[in-house]
C-alpha cells in the first residue's frame, strides 16, 4: 500500500490569545489555496490517484483535504486521530491497501512518519524522539509505501511544496 502524508495549506493565521476552537476555525489563506493547487497538480503528474483521504476536522485541513480530492476516486473521511500525537487508534483507521493520504498538522505527521518508518526502536519513545526531525512544510507531502504499521514503511519520497511551483 501506499501512504501519504500531507500538511495541511498556510492556514490564517491564529489571533493572539485565541483559544482551541479559534485554532480549530484558522481557513486556508488565498496563497495557501493557489499553493496547495500547484501540489495537487504536481501529485496528478506522478500519477498519484487517491483511494481514501482521512482528514483532521480543522478547518485548515478539511480544506486541504477538498482540494486532494481531485485525486481522489473513493471517499473522504474525518478522524479526530488527526489532530492528536500518533497512536494505534489511527492506525487502525488506516486500510491495509490501496493509495491512502493522510491530511493533519504538525508535530503529529513527521512524529506519525518516524514511527511508521522506524518501529518503536527508541524504547516506545520514537515518536516523541523525531518529533520534528521530519520537516513537512505547510503543503508538503510524505510518500510512504509497505504496511501501515510501527516500521512496516520505508520512504518513497520526501516532497516540499516548492518542488511542485514550476
């Protein structure tokens, strides 16, 4: 199967002192649509077709994930396992088939991306270990391939959204 894991556009940014259902409301900005199209054209011509995308409910997300369904010829699904550091719930979420994109934030994608590639080889502490080790920019895309599980994935590619503004 394949996997890929996908940072939500540039988001609104988030007004000083707002709270989580300010951070939860943030929309894609007019630049991060424009952007995250260029990725989703870039995706189309590397032939990636989308079988399922999960998606975090924010709205910044839920609007990235709207834009990759142009890839898409199944469905979209909302996980709260999204918005949350990276456990076997969202694991279990994940089909052990077919072409899947996962739409969230970070930390939790490249710590999710640590633990999908390298197992809990740190002592069960990986995830928290390569937090941040992983850089997925606003758009940017982690291409996996292998079983969804705690190092059952290697690397395809590691693709910043500027490789895709030709």
């Amino acid at each position: 199967m394949e996997l890929f894991l996908v940072r939500h556009g540039i988001a609104e940014p988030l007004p000083e002192g707002a709270g989580e259902e300010a951070d939860d409301a943030r929309a894609l900005t007019p630049k991060g649509v424009r952007r995250f199209r260029k990725v989703v054209k870039g995706l189309s011509a590397l032939g990636v077709e989308l079988d399922l995308i999960l998606t975090s409910p924010k709205r910044r997300a839920l609007e990235t994930a709207e834009l990759l369904s142009d890839l898409l010829s199944g469905e979209t699904r909302v996980t709260p396992h999204l918005a949350e550091p990276p456990g076997e719930a969202l694991l279990a979420e994940i089909p052990q088939e077919g072409r899947v994109a996962l739409v969230g934030h970070e930390p939790y994608l490249s710590a999710l991306l640590g633990w999908l590639l390298f197992g809990d080889l740190l002592g069960g502490s990986v995830r928290e270990a390569l937090e941040g080790r992983f850089v997925l920019k606003k758009g940017g895309v982690a291409w996996l391939e292998g079983t969804p599980r705690p190092g059952g994935m290697a690397l395809k590619a590691l693709l910043p959204p500027k490789v895709f503004r030709i």
